[in-house]
C-alpha cells in the first residue's frame, strides 16, 4: 500500500530545482516524440535547442522573443500570486498594441522626441482599460475571471483585424491587411546595427526591477503575498481585497500593453492581424516556469523563447511545422505541475500490509 | 417562392451542420465542468480528434474506425488532464491551457504529412426524403449519422443529469465534493469518468470537421472553436438544452457571415463573430449577480482542487 500526506514544509530548494527537472523530463520525452515521427531524436533536438542561438544573430532573436513573454509573466506573477486568474494577456497585448499602433497613425506626420514614448505610454493604458474589465465585472458582479479575461482575447484580435482590414488600413497597401509602416520617431531604436534586437529589452529589466521591490519589499506586495496563501487571513488581516484585485490586474494588463506596444513599435513597425503569436498564453508557462518570482521569471522566458526559435530551425531544417514548439511549451507546463505535486506531498510506502482509512 | 424557401432550408440546415461540432464539444465539456472539472483544453482534444479521425480515415479507409479512433485520442489526451488534476492535484487553469498549446503543437506535428489529401465522402442518410419535402427536406435530411446523434446528445444528457442515478451522483460530486466523498461516493472515480467522457467528445467534434463539414487536414483546423464551446457552456447557465439553443445561435452567425459578405451587407464581419464571446460575457454578469440564478445549475466547486485527508 501507499499513503499521500501533505508535507509540512517545502524546501526552497527544491522549489527552484524542479523546473529544471521539468525541462529535463520535457526534452526526454521530446527526443520520444521526435523518434517515433521519424526522427533522429539527437540531432532533432539540436536543430531545436542548439543551432538557433549559436551564433550571435540567433542570440538577438532569443532575446527579442523572451522581451514580451518576460514582460506579461512579470504582469501576471502579480495576479497568479493573489489568485486571481487573468489568462486573458493575449487580449490585453492586442488591445495595448491597437491603441499604441493608434496613436501611431495618429502621429505619423510628427517626428518629435515626444512621439514615442506617447505611443508606449497609449499602449500600457490600452492594456490596463483592457484589464480593467473583469477585473470591474468581478468585483461588482461576481463574475469569473477566468472566462470574462478569456473572451475579451477574441473580442480584441477581432478588433484588430476589423481596423487593419478596414479604417486604419495603408491607403497605398494595395488592400494588404495592415496598417501604414510606423515613422521612425515611432519605432524603438535597435541596439545593434544589422540584429532586431531593440530598445524594448530596458522596458523588461526595469519591469523585473519594479516588480521585485514591489513584490518583496513593500506592503503591496505583503498584502499580495498573503492573499495568495489564505484569503480568509487577508480578510481578517483588513485587507481591502477589492482594490487589491483592481490593482494586480491593472499591473498585469499594463504589461501586456506595454509587450504589445513593444512589437509593434520594435521588431514589426506597424499593425497586422498577427501580431503575436499567442505570447500573451505562452507567458502564462512562463509565469509558472518561473515560479511567479521576477528572476526566475528572467530564466523562464529565455527557455520558452527558445522553443519559438527553435521551432522557426527545425521547420527549416527538418520540415516540421512550426506549432512543433507547442508541444515542448505545453509539455514543460505539465510536467513542472506534476513535480509540484512531490513538492507538497511525500509518499510513504506502507507495504503490503492492509491498513485503516 | 419555391426557391426561397428551398434556399431557406439550405441556410438553416446550414447552421445546424456548423453548430454540431459546437454541440459536441460543449455537451462533453458540461458533463466534466458539472462533475466540478474546469478543463480548458478543450480547443486541444477538438484538434487531436480531428486529425487522428483524418489520419485514421486516411490510412484505414474506414469512416468506422476513425470516427472511434477520433473520440479515443480525445479520451486518451483528456486523460493526461485528468491524471494531472486529480491525481497529481494540479492547478485545472493551467493544466487545461497547458493541454490546448500541447493538442495544437501536437496536432500539426502527427498532421505534416496529411496536408493536401482529398477527404472521403461521409455518408448521409435520407439524401432522397430532403429533395421531397420542402423547406423541412434540407433542414432535417441528408445529414451524417454524428448530426443526428449530436441533436438528441443534448436531450440525453438533460435526461441523465436529472432523471438518473448516475447523473445526480455527477452533480452531487460538482455541487459538494467533500459531502459527495462522506456518503461513500468515490469522487475521482466519478470525476475522471467524466473528463474522459468529455474528452471524447471534443474529439468527436473535432472528428466532425475534419471528417464530415470540410473533409480534409488544415493545420489548426478547429480555428478557436474549441474556446466557443467553453463560452457555449456558461452561455447555456450549465444547461444540456440550452446548449443546443446556444450552438445554433452561435452556428448561425458563423453561417451569416458568409452569407452577409455575399449579399454585400455592410456590417463588418468582425462584429458578427465577436457577438458569441460579447453574449457569453453579458450572460455571465446576469447570472452571477443574482445568486439564485447561479445556484441553479452552476457547479459549485467548479475548477476548485479536491483533496481528501486519508
């Protein structure tokens, strides 16, 4: 027989250690999948983890594609750890990146220093509105977050698509779905000539920064903290759990505004109907991948973006599709989930003695 | 006149086929999400079940066997989903999140090599009684066997969640999964019992598409109507007949919209399709701030962790 108890307490080392172990199972089953399609397991894998940052081009890439995921994870550790579930980033980052591309277009005859930081500034409050709604529709009607954040993606990409194809769309686009090519007052400057890597990177460290001294050093993120571990505590602690809940979600869609405008001011240049591909769901494994901790969120997002480029390799070099990456994502979350089960609770062997309930 | 109401037979029988798939799914997904289960990956197991039914159907020639095998890769990837939540205790949220970006990587990895291939014709029943009877002819005959069963799927599970044994046990196990477990009830049998269930039938609907409505493989095929039938769910307050009611409204405005682009109306098409998730939402603040409303049939410890002190 066995027995499952609940641990007493968790060593911290461990709860930094199993992602590492989850990335590990998730490359062992990765080579079984590549193998049973067909592949040479080992060189699979080095196509997918290895070829695409080993040379300084590739590295650019990983760091362009971890800027937006680290970017939401850091907005969403905040509402994960007060459990609150806003999985609706996606929608948030389009609505960030519809209102930053607006200004945009609005500004295009401008070339002011002003321009810039005006569109960035328009695309976090684009995401914060944007969050504001079930975080609002929670609190005075007691609504599920979950599925309000979750419908309002498909209402915002579908807003996106209505302007790039209809109102904002180039006048001399010859009817492409896209908007005009931003001026280059309103594009983040790239940091090397010749990589796409762009200012946007700064963004992302000053949000890690914020978000540690916020989430460990002030009675915010005390306050978060706790209502994460007991609500009830929190209530009887005189938390206004109202605020609070408008607050980590307004944090949270800022960023995702801020990873949309990003984009769009970044590596795109203007507005198109995809403008992300699904960062705003693939951060929420790297939210947990990290732990909700801004550091190991830093670790998390460059493994994640890594399974984006690789993915772009190995449909070059072994023909797979590119939602192959997908499968890695979705296999790190499921197995870092299921080494959190070891993590609180323990399991005793009893042998085979039959025993009372 | 014949032919306008022969053309308005077409449209409507127009909107029952693109509704089944929508039906399927979210029969499964409420028979899991009374039993207290939230599984978001729904979209995933629709997209397992629609290539492994094409795949199948490829490689056996047998419409049989890849309408079985379409429901077992569903069962088998909502299985993942179950043991992850119910016997390793994990968060649903991003256990079934984590099951959608997994079905559709998944998806189009096994796919790469059914891109491009002719489907096979899907055999309808009663093709001469639709050619006879007007009006009613297009709307009800001529369709495939998993129609048919998808329209009385909704009034059986009406029927099994409240006039049996069984289907009271499921929602006592939604409703108080701790009360359900002291009067000997074994929740995690019931509860994988129904992610399996629901399961199946998302990967029967996803059989649907690629079997039955566009017979062929398209990457990403299901193209988000998996998360439709979640909203379909909470649209229908958790209530197999107004599911039905649900997926011909939301079926409808799919089919509307082609038809609006060619009659050449001028309401932007996004709009239409945005108005499933916009009544969804709507739906969700009328009945949660009326505590009654949400009672009724709402699953009370819906996406909570259930864990019993042994």
């Amino acid at each position: 027989m066995i027995k499952i108890e609940r641990r007493d307490e968790t060593s911290n080392l461990i709860y930094f250690l199993t992602p590492v172990l989850a990335i590990f199972l998730t490359l062992v089953t990765g080579a079984i999948i590549f193998y049973l399609l067909g592949f040479k397991p080992l060189e699979a894998l080095k196509f997918f983890f290895i070829t695409p940052i080993s040379d300084l081009y590739g590295l650019s890439e990983l760091l362009v594609k971890a800027t937006p995921l680290c970017l939401i994870a850091i907005g969403l550790s905040f509402c994960f750890k007060s459990n609150n579930w806003n999985i609706g980033a996606e929608g948030q980052l389009t609505f960030g990146g519809i209102v930053g591309g607006g200004v945009a277009l609005l500004f295009y005859n401008h070339e002011g220093f002003y321009v810039l930081p005006l569109i960035i500034l328009a695309g976090a409050i684009g995401g914060m509105v944007f969050a504001m709604i079930p975080a609002i529709l929670k609190i005075y009607f007691n609504t599920n977050e979950i599925l309000v954040s979750l419908m309002l993606v498909y209402v915002s990409k579908l807003l996106l698509d209505y302007l790039v194809v209809g109102p904002w769309s180039n006048p001399e686009g010859f009817n492409f779905p896209e908007t005009r090519q931003f001026n280059d007052s309103a594009r983040l400057p790239v940091l090397f000539e010749g990589l796409r890597i762009h200012a946007g990177i700064f963004i992302a460290l000053v949000s890690v920064f914020l978000a540690w001294i916020v989430l460990f050093k002030t009675y915010l993120g005390f306050q978060i903290k706790v209502s994460g571990l007991s609500l009830k505590t929190a209530k009887y602690a005189g938390f206004k759990g109202k605020t609070m809940i408008l607050l980590v979600f307004m944090v949270s869609g800022a960023c995702a505004g801020l990873a949309g405008v990003g984009e769009i001011t970044g590596p795109i240049g203007q507005l198109h109907r995809m403008i992300s591909p699904e960062y705003g769901f693939t951060a929420i494994i790297v939210a947990f991948l990290g732990r909700l901790n801004p550091i190991g969120i830093v670790f998390a997002s460059l493994i994640v973006a890594l399974t984006y480029l690789g993915a772009e390799t190995a449909q070059i070099f072994l023909q797979v599709p590119k939602y192959t990456g997908q499968v890695f994502q979705g296999m790190i979350l499921f197995f870092l989930l299921a080494s959190d089960f070891l993590l609180f609770f323990r399991i005793k062997f009893l042998g085979f003695k039959k025993y009372e309930y | 006149m014949n032919i306008d109401i022969n053309f308005l037979g077409i449209l409507i029988g127009a909107i029952m086929a693109s509704s089944v798939p929508l039906i399927l799914a979210a029969s499964g997904e409420l028979i899991t999400e009374r039993s207290g289960v939230l599984n978001l990956g729904v979209e995933g197991m629709m997209i397992i079940g629609a290539i492994s039914g094409f795949a199948l159907m490829v490689i056996t020639d047998n419409l049989f066997l890849a309408i079985i095998g379409s429901m077992l890769s569903g069962l088998l990837l909502s299985l993942i989903f179950g043991f992850l939540t119910q016997s390793l205790l994990t968060n649903h949220v991003a256990t079934g999140l984590a099951l959608t970006i997994f079905g559709i990587g998944l998806s189009a990895m096994i796919g790469k090599d059914f891109v491009g291939i002719p489907g096979k014709e899907f055999p309808l029943l009663f093709v001469n009684l639709k050619e006879v009877i007007p009006l009613f002819g297009p709307i009800f005959f001529g369709h495939s066997i998993v129609f048919y069963f998808a329209f009385l799927l909704p009034f059986g599970t009406n029927y099994f969640l409240k006039k049996t044994k069984i289907g009271l046990i499921v929602r006592a196990v939604g409703d108080s999964p701790i009360s359900a477990a002291n009067q000997g009830i074994n929740v995690l049998l019931v509860r994988y019992c129904c992610i399996l269930y629901g399961g199946a039938m998302c990967g029967l609907g996803g059989a649907y598409l690629s079997l039955i409505y566009t017979p062929q493989w398209i990457e990403n095929m299901t193209a988000g109507r998996g998360w439709i039938a979640l909203a379909l769910v909470v649209f229908a307050t958790w209530s197999p007949l107004k599911v039905l009611v649900g997926a011909i409204i939301f079926g409808g405005i799919t089919i509307l919209q082609l038809h609006m682009q060619a009659m050449g109306i001028r309401i932007p098409v996004q709009f239409l399709s945005a108005l499933p998730y916009i009544m969804t939402i709507v739906v969700l603040v009328i009945i949660s701030r009326d505590s009654r409303k949400i009672k009724l049939n709402t699953p009370t410890s819906l996406g909570q962790i259930f864990y019993k002190e042994k």
